[in-house]
C-alpha cells in the first residue's frame, strides 16, 4: 500500500479511525506546509485484505473419490486382515481429512459369517467396522467412516482392509471418499472437529426397553454455525434372544433422531449415527450417547464420536450450505414387484458448482412373514445414483441403511432429489430421519472494492516512540528523508 499526499487537504478532511486514535496533540503542529508528512495505519485485519486481493479464498473442501467398479471377491478366509485391491492416494496439507465408504458386503457361504473391515492410511490399520452376515447370500450394509488429524503434508495411500472366515463378496457402486477440509486463509479453520474415541466396551445396566445415558458424552464449543453429529456404533447382542436395540444423541439434555436395528441372538451389527444441528447458541454445549434395550447388550469399543463444525467465511459466506427435509410420518411400500418406485421424499436444493454429499441414515422395517432384500437410492433430476440395501428379518424386522453419494460438477442451478425404493414384500420406512444435503462451498476472489484498508492520514512531524505503542499497525511514511 502507498501513502497518497494529503498535504493540500485540511485537518478535519482527514478521514480518521476511531479504533487507532493517537495523540494528536503530539503528533500535528503547525508546520510549514513542506515539512508535513503522511502516515498511514492500517487496521489489525488490514493485511489479510490486501493478501484476498491477489489470492483467492480456498476455504472449502478438497474431495478425492474413487468408485468400487466391480465386485470383490477375497481368496483368503482365514480370519486375519487381508488387503482388498481397492486403494486410492491423496494429497494431504495438514488440514482434518474425514475417510467414509458405504460398503454393501454378500454372505457367499453356508454359515452365518462375521465380517471386518478398516481402512489402513500408509499401512497403519483405523478402526474396525463388522457386521454379521446371514449364510446363503445374505446381504448387509457396513458404513464406515474415520477421522484424521495432523496428517503430515504430501501422498498418502488409504487401502480397504477385509477380514472373514467365510467366502464373502463385496459388491460394486459404493464409493471410497476423502474429504479434506481446508482452513480460510489469514481466518482459521474451515471445520472446527471435535473427537472422542470410545476405548473401552460398555455394557447395559437396566433392561427395561427405556432410554439410559451411556457413559460416553464430549463437550463441544458452539458459535452458531451449523454442526453435524455422528458416530458409527459396533454394537453386540450378549443375550439369547433377538433384540431390537435404540440409540440416540441428547444434546444439553435434548434427545435427537433414533438409530436402530434387529441383532440377533449373540450377534453383532453395526448402527450409524448422523444428526444435524442448526441455530445453537453460542458457547459450550454437552453430547450424551443414550441407549435402550430390553436384553443385555455391548457397545463395543473402538468408534469415535464426531462434532464437525462448518466454519463461515467472513469476507465470503457460509463454509457448507446445508438444506434438510425430515421424514415427518411412515411410508410405507405400494408396489412389491422388486422394481424401483420413488418414495414420497423428495426436495429441492440450488447448487453453484461445488461438491455436494448426499446422505439419509434410513430405519426400515420389513412388513411381512418373508426375509426381504430392501434396497434404495437416490435420483437427482432423474439420474440414479448408487444403491444401498440390507436384508430385512420377517415379522417386523428392523435394520438401518445408511445412504452416502457425492455429486461434482453439478450446474448451478435447481435440482431435485428424490429418495427411490425397491422390494418384493411389504416394507416400511420409519419416520423421523432426514435428508440432507451438504454443499461445500469454496470462497471466490474478494473484491477489490471489500479489501480497501482503512487508513489514518496526520499530517505533522512524527514520533516514532508513541507511534510504536500501537499494535498490529503498518507504517508507511512520506515526506523528507528523515521521516519516521
């Protein structure tokens, strides 16, 4: 910045920055008019002003996908970890990186199976995410996500990891993602992530079909922008019974959507959470895992609970722009012929141009005296895209299906979401969940016109001592040789 001559400008035309007053007294006497210099102070957020110029804003999200084209089928059942062929590289700069794949996983024995999975990030092994599996192509959905922090800077390879004592297929179209959630240059993060790890198993104390807090609760900092909850539960049946088992989050005491599904006798499943919070007052707010069981259960360690905060730019605008429609009543199945029909959940959202992730963690339930295969997807403007499916126990069986997609290069513009489903038996969606839309928005070039720095212009001899008290200001004189 260049100090501009005032010297034919009066006094009281200087313009004048209350917050960076100085002693004038000191500093303007009368003088003649040649030996006037000018100063100009740049307030304390000046410099990242002038840096938006010429730079711009890249805050926003980095996503890196890769596309499971066609199934895998494991050679090795000896129950270790085994690496899959499906591996993907990304580029790291240190910023919070979020790993998730909605997995959709084939029971190709005869026996009821157990399978594992985790991602491993430059051969170091994440968390376990399992489910039981029923025998004679049984099918099941396993969504795992991670979470990484203080990633050195560079390449680093993520490989999807399988463990089963039984030959098992993974099946094509979901999609390994990355995300990488960049900071807002000379402001801060872009995603302010909170985490706790759950490290050791809890265990039902009452069993009377009631919510109970857990022992697992985090405490997070709110500055009103919206917050996304979530944890991917491992949970496991200790009793001799079939079991329906709950969960949800409280929030400063306040319960939010239920997370169910069947488990069988002695069995395990897992349960994914994903709650949205908008309009939270700002400061300290407390997340409590609670339960509900009627037979003795285990949550089983190893997950982590997640609050990601969506940072808004100030020179540019919110960091994700977030739309939602809640499943306000059951819908329930009207054509059973094994075809596609769409629901009656649809919405609208308006894109720019930027990535945006699709996503419902849908509660089913199967309505008839048959097992059923139940499977969805969603459509945009009538394309579809990946499907997710389970099998669904007879007689009122319950699962979750967690439905994750992820749109690039969409036009700016409106587009429509409709959630589609297929089955052969009468099925039910349970209400309650919702549909959310996420677009990360990446901050265009600031405007010459919002990066102007204000300034303060005295005219007078200067003294640099009194001028040095002043904190975080830029100093640009002109004048004689020996202006200060």
């Amino acid at each position: 910045m260049k100090a501009r001559s005032l010297a034919r400008r009066s006094a009281r035309q200087t313009p004048f920055a209350s917050s960076n007053r100085l002693p004038l007294a000191r500093l303007c006497r009368c003088e003649p008019l040649e030996q006037r210099r000018l100063l100009s102070v740049s307030t304390p957020d000046s410099a990242a002003k002038a840096a938006a110029v010429t730079a711009p804003n890249a805050a926003g999200v980095v996503l890196t996908t890769k596309q499971l084209t066609s199934n895998l089928f494991p050679s090795v059942n000896d129950d270790q970890y085994h690496d899959t062929s499906f591996s993907l590289t990304f580029v790291a700069d240190g910023s919070p990186v979020r790993l998730s794949m909605p997995l959709q996983v084939t029971n190709k024995s005869a026996t009821n199976d157990q399978m594992f999975f985790r991602f491993t990030v430059d051969g170091k092994g994440l968390s376990e995410h399992w489910a039981n599996v029923d025998a004679s192509v049984g099918y099941n959905d396993i969504d795992m996500e991670d979470f990484l922090t203080g990633l050195t800077a560079g390449s680093h390879t993520v490989v999807l990891q399988e463990r089963s004592a039984q030959p098992m297929r993974i099946d094509d179209g979901p999609t390994l993602s990355i995300m990488q959630f960049e900071a807002i240059p000379k402001v801060g993060p872009g995603m302010t992530l909170t985490t706790k790890q759950l490290t050791s198993n809890l265990f039902s104390q009452v069993n009377n079909d009631q919510y109970q807090n857990t022992s697992l609760s985090m405490t997070f900092v709110a500055d009103g922008n919206p917050v996304r909850l979530s944890m991917p539960l491992q949970v496991t049946n200790i009793s001799a019974n079939n079991d329906q088992m709950i969960f949800r989050f409280t929030v400063d005491g306040k319960g939010l959507s239920e997370h169910y599904g069947n488990v069988d006798a002695h069995g395990y499943d897992d349960i994914d959470m994903e709650d949205f919070l908008t309009g939270l007052s700002p400061g300290s707010h407390t997340v409590v895992l609670q339960e509900r069981s009627a037979q003795p259960m285990r949550i089983d360690d190893g997950p982590t609970l997640s609050a990601m905060q969506f940072e808004t730019n100030p020179n540019v605008g919110p960091g994700m722009t977030l739309t939602t429609k809640q499943l306000t009543s059951n819908f329930f199945s009207q054509v059973n012929d094994d075809q596609y029909h769409d629901t009656t959940l649809d919405m609208t959202f308006v894109a720019d141009g930027n990535p945006v992730r699709l996503s419902m963690p849908l509660q089913v339930t199967n309505e008839s005296a048959s097992n059923d295969q139940i499977i969805f997807r969603f459509m945009v403007d009538g394309k579809p895209l990946s499907e997710h499916f389970a099998n669904v126990d007879a007689s009122a069986g319950y699962d979750d299906i967690e439905m994750e997609d992820y749109l690039t290069g969409l036009a700016p513009g409106a587009h429509r979401v409709v959630l589609q489903e297929r089955s052969a038996q009468p099925m039910r969606i349970d209400d309650g969940l919702s549909l959310s839309v996420m677009q990360f928005e990446t901050g265009a070039a600031v405007t010459a016109a919002s990066s102007l720095s204000p300034t303060v212009g005295i005219r007078g001899p200067i003294d640099p001592t009194q001028l040095r008290a002043y904190p975080n200001t830029e100093h640009i004189s002109t004048g004689t040789p020996d202006a200060n």
